[in-house]
C-alpha cells in the first residue's frame, strides 16, 4: 500500500524580503529557492514573483521558485550586480552543467 502524499498551501511570499520568504516557506514546509542556481542567493531587496503562486496546494517539501528584485525604490539597493531582472513567464530550467 503506498502512502498518501501530504499537502500543503503556499504561502504569499510576494513583497517579503527573501530571508523572510524563504522563513515563511520553511513554516509552510516548502523550500523557497532563488531563481538563479549559479548565483549565490539574494539577501537583499524583495521576492517580485514566485512559482507555485501563493495558495496552490503542492506536496511538502516542494520548492518554490522566487524571483528577487534588488536595486530601485522597492528594491532596497544592497548591489551585487544582478539589478532588476525582468520576470520570465515560467521558472528557467536548472542548468546540467556539472551534473553525470
């Protein structure tokens, strides 16, 4: 007999710092990744868009993609080069690069 998969909701991370967020995620059991695996993540400015959108109901320990936006009056400053990253449509695909 398998095991019913347990759900949960995803929280509104939009408009959070990203050490919030991903605390917010973390609470709700999910794990809220940065958009960009080859960059360290975003500590400053605010989640901008996230994927699942906040009240879809996925599996615990599902992850949820953030996208963070630094620089300019909503954003905080806080440097690092990555500025204001326009939102895609949908998550980009993790790189394989590395990977066997």
């Amino acid at each position: 007999m398998g095991q019913l998969e347990e759900l949960t909701e995803v929280p509104a991370l939009v408009g959070m710092p990203p050490a919030q967020a991903h605390d917010a995620a973390l609470d709700a059991q999910l794990l809220a990744v940065d958009q960009d695996p080859a960059h360290s993540p975003t500590v400053a400015g605010v989640v901008a868009a996230q994927k699942p959108e906040a009240g879809s109901k996925v599996s615990t320990g599902h992850r949820v993609m953030i996208w963070v936006r630094t620089g300019g009056p909503e954003g905080g400053g806080g440097g690092g080069g990555r500025g204001n990253l326009p939102l895609p449509d949908q998550p980009r695909p993790l790189s394989t690069v590395g990977c066997k």
